[in-house]
C-alpha cells in the first residue's frame, strides 16, 4: 500500500475545501521534521482524517519516535469536542505495541544513558518545592470518593488482613486497623515493618 500517496490525497483534498463541522488542524510537514506553522503548511481535517493522517505518517516513517507518539497520543480522546471520531480497540492495541516496541532496548533514546548529576539535582530541587493548588487537591479529593471513585462499588483484590499481634485482634484491612489503634495506614504499615503487627494479603485466616 502507497502510504505516501494516500497521505498526500488527504491533505491535497483538505486544501480546496471548507469544512462547515467541527474541524482539527493539521501539520502537513510535522514540526518534528522541518515542518513551520505557515499557513501553507496547515490543513483542516476531520477528526477521522486527522487520525487517519497520523498513521498514515508513522506507516511512512516507521522509525520516527515522535511520529509514533504523536499516533499513539491519538488514540486517547480526552477532549468532549473530539469525539466525532473514535480509534477501535485493535487501532489502540496496535499503537500502543508500536510505540513500546520503539522504546525497548536500544530503540530507546535514553538507552545506556543516564541524568547527568545536576539535572538530577534540578529535577529533585523542582519535586521538593512542588505543591498542589487547592483546587487541585479539591479535585483529586472528590475524585477518590462515592461514585466519582472508579472502584466504586468493586470488592477489593488489595485488601491485606491484618493480625494485631499484641492484643491478638484481626482486621479485615490496613485502613480498619488504623482506625481502631486511631492512627493512619501508613502507621500501620510502619508498625508491621517493625514487626509489632502482621499482615496477610488476601488469605484466609
């Protein structure tokens, strides 16, 4: 198949028309091989075309990692506006396989590579002084309860049962546990470290 010429077909078509529904603009030349954002060099796609176009591109540049992310990034639809065109699952996989397969063992960029140490130190200086805004600590919060939570009314396959050695008490979880002794499950995971408590994960008692 002539990957090129049908690449090419799309965007040729796309320059002499109007389109009079929702619409995604399109690099013709990607920037990550010389491409500019000129008016010559954009077209308007629909959103089939558009995903259409980007594996069309990582079909004709097979070896490209930033073509292949760029396929691969267009199997996520996130946007409620981009939903005139969904991949189907065997689309997914097969993107998903193409950009691991570009990043394991030496088709890695960083392979046999390594930080240097002031870009560890810049990276462990910026995640020292990182904070969340409080809109997104309220975000994340209402995320992780009631039905907003995607584990909302799943069982458990996590759960650790947990025997309190010195009173010899059995809870059903790390988190009943903590409640009981009125602390949090991080205590009590130190606890069992230091060996005051054991814990069983998924096993019967």
């Amino acid at each position: 198949m002539d990957y090129k010429k049908i690449y090419d077909e799309i965007c040729q078509r796309a320059k002499i028309r109007k389109l009079e529904c929702y619409i995604e603009k399109h690099h013709i030349v990607p920037k990550c091989m010389g491409g500019s954002n000129k008016i010559e060099n954009i077209v308007e796609l629909t959103a089939r075309e558009h995903f259409l176009c980007h594996w069309l591109l990582h079909e004709i540049y097979p070896n490209n990692h930033k073509l292949a992310y760029a396929f691969s990034k267009m199997c996520h639809i996130k946007s409620t506006s981009a939903k005139n065109y969904v991949p189907s699952s065997r689309v997914v996989e097969y993107a998903r396989k193409e950009m691991a397969k570009l990043n394991t063992g030496e088709n890695n960029p960083f392979y046999n590579k390594k930080h240097s140490k002031e870009v560890i130190d810049r990276i462990k200086a910026k995640l020292a002084n990182f904070k969340h805004s409080e809109e997104s600590k309220s975000k994340m919060g209402r995320s992780r309860y009631g039905k907003d939570n995607s584990q909302f009314g799943k069982p458990s396959t996590k759960r650790k049962k947990v025997i309190d050695i010195e009173n010899n008490i059995i809870f059903d979880s790390l988190k009943h546990a903590g409640e009981y002794h009125g602390i949090s499950s991080a205590a009590i995971i130190y606890r069992i470290k230091t060996g005051k408590l054991q814990y069983y994960e998924n096993k019967k008692l």
